[in-house]
C-alpha cells in the first residue's frame, strides 16, 4: 500500500513522560512489518514531545490543555489513515510480531466479521522477571465481552492489545470521553456487540508494573466509570448475574480504595442483592460497612471478585 494509505494506525499516547514514550515508540518502529503510520498523541505535557528519529511514518498531535486518554485515543482516530488501529501506552512496549501476528489471525478467521484481534500480555517487573501472562478468550460478535463466563483458560485483561478496523472503531464512537476511567469496559461491550473478537494464544505485549503508589484521584475515576458502565449496559449485565455481582464487589473495593466509603458500602450492598450465592461477598460487605480502618485492608489484599478471569 502507498504512504498515503498505510495498512494500521498506531496510537500512542503520552503525558509528560518522554523516555517511556521513547521506548514505546521505539518498539513500534521495530516491528516486523511497516506498513504503518504512528500517531503520539501528546495530551498537556509541560514540554511538548519531539520524535527522537527521523521517520516520515511518525507524526505528534498536540493537546494544549490535559483531555484525558479517551480524548486523545478518539483524536487520532479522528485522523487515523489506515485500514486498521491499535492503541499503545506510552508506559507498555510491543513485542517485534505484534502486528504481523495480530493481522495474520485476522485475515485467516472464520468467525463473523467485522474481525477485531486480541493477543497475549506479559506483566514484567523492573528487572524483566515476568510476573504474569494473560491470554484472551475469543468471542463472536453479539457476545457481552467481559461478562461472559469463559469455557477455557483466558483474561478479558488483554484488552491494550486491540487491533480493529478503523471504519468499526469510527462507526461506534470510538471512546467514551466521559468516562475518566475504566474506559474500556464501556468500549468492549460496545465493540463485540458490532465485531467478532478472535483471541490469539501468543504473547505479543509487555506491561512494565509499577511499583509506586496509585493517585486516589485516578481510582475514584475508575469507580465511577464502572457505575456509570453499568448505568449505560444495564440490560446487558442483567443477562450475567454471576459477572453483574463480581463488577459490583470490585466496584466497591475501588471506591474503598479511593476513600469513598458511602459509595463502596452501596456497591457491595447491590452486589450481594444482584448475586446472593457469592459467601465471599458476604465477608467484603461486613468488610466495607466498618469503614476507613478496612482502608489499608484492601491496599494489601485483593479480592477474588477482583482478580482478573
């Protein structure tokens, strides 16, 4: 294809964090095939990102004032030239075949399309040791994603390796600009109700865990972008009562962690009332109802209904 019309659209987006960009975008331009635009988005940094190489391929979109990820994801897609887009975050690298691998599994599915494509995570520490692997399920389109019991092994936590068509992310809106956080629950439900999802049983993405402290301000986002998922899907999660009750106990322990305590107990209320064949979130509501002294609780321990499947 010609340069005018590359075959995917890479989206990495950044925030005052040039070295991790660096790196991320280095892992891009190393992969296998290039027929690829890249798109940083640099959403408020107090520098302003320059490409470190000289790349026709690489260009920078600007926001003046912080919009948040999804803002800087629909951005780009906004002006995205290629058949297909994938998102990258400026703290995660690609493994070399990220892209080959994900189009080769497309091209060669059976399932219904529109076809997007999910491929395998490693989380590694700072000295490289890799903590944990995570491997996608695969699902045909009109499925609920994340609310689905799965039949074998996989993590619907795979979702940063998303390549899909363009014309599919554009059609559903992309990213939801409200929601400041847990964004891409809202995103998946929306997506496999319009594609197929085919998971690929191959790692080809690395997360860097971190090891500081998380803002409070971001996890209070989080929880209320699950209220405001659920909200939204509610006829959806009525059809999966056993996943309705487990998001509404990992949405109270958010807002435990976030410091709300009104909100959590309310969570994990609805979450027994939804699913009452749980004993475990039995023992997280009577958890949640003793208030802040609970709080460093739940900073070492992390629920069953939390973990990710």
């Amino acid at each position: 294809m010609s340069a005018a019309t590359p075959l995917v659209t890479v989206v990495v987006t950044t925030r005052d964090r040039r070295e991790l960009a660096d790196r991320a975008l280095s892992t891009v331009l190393a992969q296998t095939m290039s027929d690829l635009e890249i798109v940083v988005v640099d959403d408020g940094s107090t520098e302003p990102y320059r490409i470190p190489v000289a790349d026709s391929r690489v260009k920078v979109l600007r926001h003046e004032q912080a919009r948040g990820p999804s803002a800087a994801r629909n951005a780009a897609l906004a002006i995205a030239a290629g058949r297909w887009i994938t998102f990258l975050d400026d703290d995660d690298v690609w493994l070399p075949h990220m892209l080959e691998t994900s189009l080769d599994e497309a091209r060669k599915s059976s399932l219904p399309t529109p076809v997007a494509v999910l491929s395998g995570i490693e989380i590694v520490d700072p000295a490289g040791t890799v903590l944990k692997t995570r491997l996608p399920p695969t699902l045909i389109k009109g499925q609920h994603f994340f609310l689905e019991d799965l039949d074998e092994p996989g993590s619907f936590q795979t979702h940063a390796t998303l390549v899909a068509p363009v014309d599919v992310v554009r059609q559903m809106g992309g990213f939801d600009e409200d929601l400041r956080g847990s964004e891409h629950d809202d995103f998946f439900l929306r997506l496999n109700a319009r594609s197929s999802i085919v998971g690929v049983g191959e790692v080809t993405y690395r997360i860097n865990a971190h090891t500081g402290p998380r803002l409070s301000k971001a996890v209070l986002e989080r929880a209320e972008g699950m209220e405001k998922t659920v909200a939204r899907h509610k006829d959806t999660f009525r059809l999966h009562r056993r996943r309705y009750g487990r998001y509404m106990s990992t949405m109270g322990v958010t807002y435990l962690r976030a410091g709300r305590w009104g909100p959590a107990v309310s969570a994990m209320t609805r979450s027994i009332m939804i699913d009452p064949t749980r004993p475990r979130a039995y023992g997280w509501w009577l958890a949640s109802l003793a208030g802040p002294k609970t709080l460093e609780l739940f900073k070492k321990i992390r629920p069953k209904d939390e973990q990710d499947s």
